[in-house]
C-alpha cells in the first residue's frame, strides 16, 4: 500500500444527510481515535408521509363526531308548539356523593332560604312597554348568565334567532288576561288529568286546602322532582339539569347568587333516610339578565346544573311550548313550607287564564313550591309535559301564577341542556 496515503474519511453529518468528508493521513489521526470503531453510518432523515383517511393513526377519533355542545340550536318546531319528551329512569337509584362547602365568595348570598316574591322587588313592565322593546333590549334581557360554586360568572349572548322570536311574541302580546280558548269535542281526551292515582295520601285539613301529600316519592314521576337547599322546588329535565323558578338561585333585593342549591330528589321528609337519592350538590346556576339585571317577572326562569347525572338513573320530565295554549289540568308537586319540613305535597287544577307570558290556576300552593314543575299528564300516552315554572302567589287576578314556558324559554332551557 506503498501508494497509498491510507486515509481515513471522516464524515461530518447532520440531520439534513452528509455535508462533507475531509481526509486525514493515518499518521496525523491521534491513537485515542484509532481505537475507536467506526460508527454506523447515519442515514438522512426521510420526507414525513401525509396522513390520509387511510393512514390516521389509532389515536385518532374514529366515532362520528358530535356537534359542538351549544353551537345550535334545533330548528323552529311547528307553529302550534313543540316538545322536549322526559325519560322514566331505568329505576335503579344511583347512589351521590357528598357535597362539598360552598364559598364564602361576595357574589353570594348565605341565606339559608330564599326571599318570597311578594317581598321582591320584582319589576312587572307595562304591555305598551313590552310591545316597543328593541332588539337591542332583547338581546340584553335573554343574554344567558351563569355562576359556579367558585365565583366564575360568565355571560354568553343570545342567538339572533332568539332575539327574532321574543320581538316577536312582543308584538302579538295579549293586551289584557285572557280566558284559555274553547276546545274542540276531539281536545277533552287531552285536557290532562290527576297524577296522583295511589301515590299520594290525602291529609285532613281545615279550610278549602285541596293539597295532598306525596309519600311514595320513589316512584316515577315523584323522584324527578325534589327539594333545593335555599327552600324551593325544582323539576329534572335532564341528565343533571334542574328547572326551577329564577327567585330560586338569584336574590334581586341584593344582587347575589344563593349558594345553598344543592338538590334532593324524591326527598320525603326531614330526616336523613327520608332522602332516598342523597342530596347531590350543583356545579353551576344559569338565569337570563332580564331576571338578575332587569328584574323582570317574565324572565323568572333558571336551571340548576348537578355535579352527577343523577337523571339517568331517576329519570325526568319533558316540556314544551304550545299557543294557543289549551285551557290544561295540570299538576304541580313541590315542598310547602306551611308543611313539615322535606314533605312533599300535589295539587290539580286547570288553568284559568293564559298570557303571553304568564299562566294562572286555582291551584293550592305555599311559599316553597317556587320552582315547581305545572305539567300536563295524559293517559293516552303516559306523556308528561311541563308547560311553565311556577313562580307566584295570589296577585290581582286572585289566582297563582306560573313563567309560560314560551318558544324563547323552551329554546333556552334547550340550550341550556346541550351546553352544559
């Protein structure tokens, strides 16, 4: 190898593949590098391959994709009205966990039971007022408003589709109280009628008290409907979500959320084993600022979010929204106050007089009921339909009164229910 220089190649190579060699004579390399073997030859780095359909990686969604919870809402139903159907429960109760300390935050209010309505400062707008609301106003008044036990309020505004359908309804509004329009021969069979059956036992009382207790409070529809912490009802209409009257999560005399809305399915009385799905604290109270900032009777509606979905086990209720809205009989089940405490009690009535945004009926209740369901229960089809939220006593009319669950409520308690 005489003519040879026996050279050795060293090879300088980066991540982008080999960038030059330089030759060394044997002689200049020094003996700690001669022992070393050669190392590997490093091989360039390859182009990525684009991912197709055919190429995704397992980690990779493969179930169909589920719209973005809130991201729409269900198109307009007919013109007569529309429903949300309820669901019975599989009657397995499912047992809850212990709730958890509420904070002692500024934007609550510690009062261990709600204020009545009639101590309120509840502001009642006069129709002429109503009728020439801007959709400005309205987008304000339906804008969704929300708490969590930690204090976080956030606020989300209406869908312009929304907005369409309250100015709407605004401008159709019923100039004075109206009687339920006459039925049809072939509407009787749908009046509705008494939930009650066997499940209720009537207590003697003095006075015209038509009330009768609920104590078989497991049983279908009873478990859907419980008591909340601050005192009032409030009616399952979802997996975790709680319909109640908006006097029932947010004080308008102070301005601040209650923090006892913690919720106690199926409760049948004080003591601990008279509360047969536990109590299930809340994660999260919605409203509209039409009830927390404008202080308006027609917007006093809320929900209360769970922190378990206890309503896949119990079941709930379904509602809806009909105009013209039949002259119902209708049931309410809530916690009067004027009864020992955690017992429930049912009364049935029909409605006398249907507003735009109000229904009235004879039906007996008491400070604690706030909140509760007024639904239609029929036979034919075991169908039970929530048509409004009741919210108050006796007023001018001399009768109590209940929200109207209207086509801007049902799409709000929709939305609700889909974004959180």
């Amino acid at each position: 190898m005489t003519g040879l220089t026996g050279r050795l190649a060293v090879c300088i190579v980066t991540t982008a593949g080999l960038l030059a060699a330089t030759h060394l004579s044997r002689a200049q390399v020094p003996p700690s590098i001669r022992a070393v073997p050669p190392a590997p030859a490093v091989q360039p780095l390859q182009p990525a391959t684009p991912i197709t359909p055919s190429t995704r990686l397992p980690s990779v969604i493969t179930q169909p994709t589920q719209p973005i919870p809130g991201s729409a809402l269900p198109a307009r139903g007919p013109a007569d009205g529309q429903t949300d159907p309820g669901f019975a429960g599989p009657d397995q109760p499912r047992p809850t966990g212990p709730t958890g300390p509420r904070p002692g935050l500024a934007i609550f209010d510690p009062a261990p039971t709600f204020v009545p309505p009639s101590q309120l400062g509840i502001v009642d707008r006069y129709v002429k007022e109503q009728a020439i609301t801007s959709p400005e106003m309205a987008r304000e008044e339906l804008s969704t408003i929300t708490v969590t036990p930690d204090g976080r309020v956030e606020s989300t505004s209406p869908k312009s589709e929304d907005v369409e359908i309250l100015i709407r309804g605004l401008q159709n509004i019923e100039f004075a109280p109206q009687r339920p329009r006459s039925l049809q021969e072939s509407d009787q069979q749908n009046l509705g009628v008494d939930e009650a059956g066997g499940n209720v036992q009537a207590e003697s009382v003095i006075g015209q008290d038509t009330r009768t207790q609920v104590t078989a409070t497991t049983a279908y529809p009873y478990r859907v409907i419980g008591r909340i912490g601050i005192g009032c009802t409030g009616t399952l209409v979802g997996p975790r979500h709680v319909l109640t009257a908006g006097h029932c999560v947010y004080n308008i005399n102070t301005d601040k959320w209650y923090s006892a809305l913690d919720f106690t399915p199926g409760q049948s009385g004080s003591a601990a084993n008279q509360k047969p799905y536990g109590t299930i604290a809340w994660s999260r109270a919605i409203s509209v600022k039409g009830w927390t900032q404008s202080h308006l009777r027609d917007y006093d509606y809320a929900m209360i979010v769970l922190n378990q979905d206890i309503g896949n086990s119990n079941g709930w209720l379904g509602y809806g929204w009909q105009n013209p809205m039949p002259s119902y009989n209708v049931n309410i089940n809530g916690y009067p106050a004027d009864k020992p405490l955690g017992t429930m009690w049912h009364a049935y009535c029909q409605f006398q007089i249907i507003q735009t945004f109000r229904l009235y009926y004879a039906c007996d209740t008491f400070g604690g009921m706030s909140g509760s369901a007024v639904y239609l229960y029929k036979t034919a089809d075991q169908s039970r339909i929530i048509y409004g939220i009741h919210a108050y006593g006796v007023d001018s009319t001399g009768l109590n009164g209940a929200t109207r669950i209207t086509q801007s409520v049902f799409n709000k308690i929709k939305e609700w229910k889909q974004t959180y």
